[in-house]
C-alpha cells in the first residue's frame, strides 16, 4: 500500500512531532480514515522528506511523530516559470496539476484580451487559494517536495512590466524557430495564451519585450495542450528528460 504523502506548511526539521495543518488533518482523519501507528511521509518545501507516524487522531487534528528524515532532491536543474493565460472550467486547473507534474517551478496567471473568465477580487482570491491547493496536491502525488509558487495574477500587460532575465518563449505556429534552435539556459519563461490565442495587437506587444516565437509543428494546439507540449520540449531539450 502506498504511504500518503502530505504538505506541512512550517519547517518540520528540528522538531520530534509536528500536529498537521486543519486541511491535511481533515484529509488524514476524516477521508483517509487513518489511526494511530500508520505510516506517513511528510515534506515541507525543502529537499527533505520525512517518514513520520501518526500518533493522535481527533475530529479536528492529527499528530504525527517524526521517524526519520532523507535529502532526496527531485528539482530540476532547469527553471521554467509558466506564464498561463487563464482558461475556462476545469483547463486552467489541468494545467496547473499537469505542469508541476512536469516540473515547473513557478506558474503565473495572467488575465489576456480573449480571457472569457470574470472574476472580482472575491472570487479570485478563491481561485487563488484553489490553484494553490491543485499545486500542493499535484506535488504530494508526483513527489516533488519543492513547491512551486503559483504567483497573484495579473494582467498581460501588468507582467511584461515586471523584470524578468530568463530566456521569454511564446508558442507561435507560423515561427520559423523550433525548441531545438532556441538559446541554451538554465531559465526559461513559458507564456501560454487562453482559449483563441492572443489578439495580434498582444503577439506585437510580446514581440516588443523580446519573447521568442517558437512552434511545436505546424497544428494549432489548444490551450492546455500547448502548455504541456512546450513544458515536455524544453525538459527535453535542456532539463531532465
């Protein structure tokens, strides 16, 4: 049977017994059912995992007793920041799960002129919060025990602003260049449009901040599709596939 890994938000190096989060201990205790004596593997965003035990179970918490630990990097050498324009329905939430599966390091949403989701500030702060819990969930599955950072959105152009030193490629199905001819380096920003692609007046914009058009063959990929594509080709080509 596999042993449950589960996220703790606080180092857990140093400390004997750590008492889980509210989420992991309701996943713990009332969806797995487990009890007292059963195993756990536990991380915290470091390059530790800790094989734990539990010792208490209630309805509101659970405590687990740290066994041993282990240093078992799993990171990438490649950084690879996924620029994702936000997609309807359950898309945008794929990608997000499929691209930490993949080993992305960090994932920014971004609002784009063909955007079709309306959020206010309420509802985007629970997007937020459930994007943040599709990442920690796709790392307990995938065991990676480095978390990426998935970054407040922001507009398209509200990015672009930002500084950024990493090689910018965009998916461009009439580019010239393919992933094998790009720039060698150890960081790359992957921008995705949403559904329908980016506006020309955004592909002009993008152009004008030096993002590097590339195509993965001559068909036009949806949205999730091409996120994943590309993420596969750069590990491919420069990380560690």
């Amino acid at each position: 049977m596999r042993i449950p890994r589960i996220y703790h938000p606080e180092p857990i190096s140093g400390q004997q017994q750590v008492t889980l989060s509210d989420d992991a201990s309701h996943h713990v205790g009332r969806v797995l059912r487990m009890q007292p004596g059963q195993a756990l593997e536990l991380f915290d965003g470091s390059d530790v995992r800790y094989a734990a035990s539990i010792v208490s179970v209630t309805k509101k918490s659970v405590v687990a007793a740290i066994t041993a630990a282990e240093t078992d990097s799993r990171e990438s050498d490649l950084q690879i920041h996924l620029v994702q324009g936000i997609s309807k329905g359950d898309r945008m939430d794929f990608v997000l799960q499929k691209s930490v599966e993949l080993g992305v390091t960090s994932i920014t949403p971004i609002f784009t002129q063909r955007c079709n989701v309306k959020l206010n500030q309420e509802r985007l702060d629970k997007k937020q919060e459930q994007w943040r819990k599709i990442v920690l969930g796709a790392c307990e599955q995938s065991g990676r025990n480095r978390v990426p950072e998935v970054k407040a959105a922001v507009s398209l152009a509200q990015w672009l602003a930002e500084s950024d030193t990493s090689q910018r490629v965009i998916l461009d199905p009439y580019a010239t260049s393919r992933f094998r001819d790009i720039p060698q380096s150890t960081s790359y920003t992957l921008i995705i449009g949403p559904e329908g692609g980016f506006t020309e007046q955004e592909v002009q914009l993008l152009d004008e901040h030096q993002c590097l058009g590339v195509q993965i063959g001559p068909r036009i990929l949806r949205t999730e599709t091409a996120a994943l594509a590309a993420i596969t080709a750069l590990q491919s080509h420069f990380g560690d596939f």
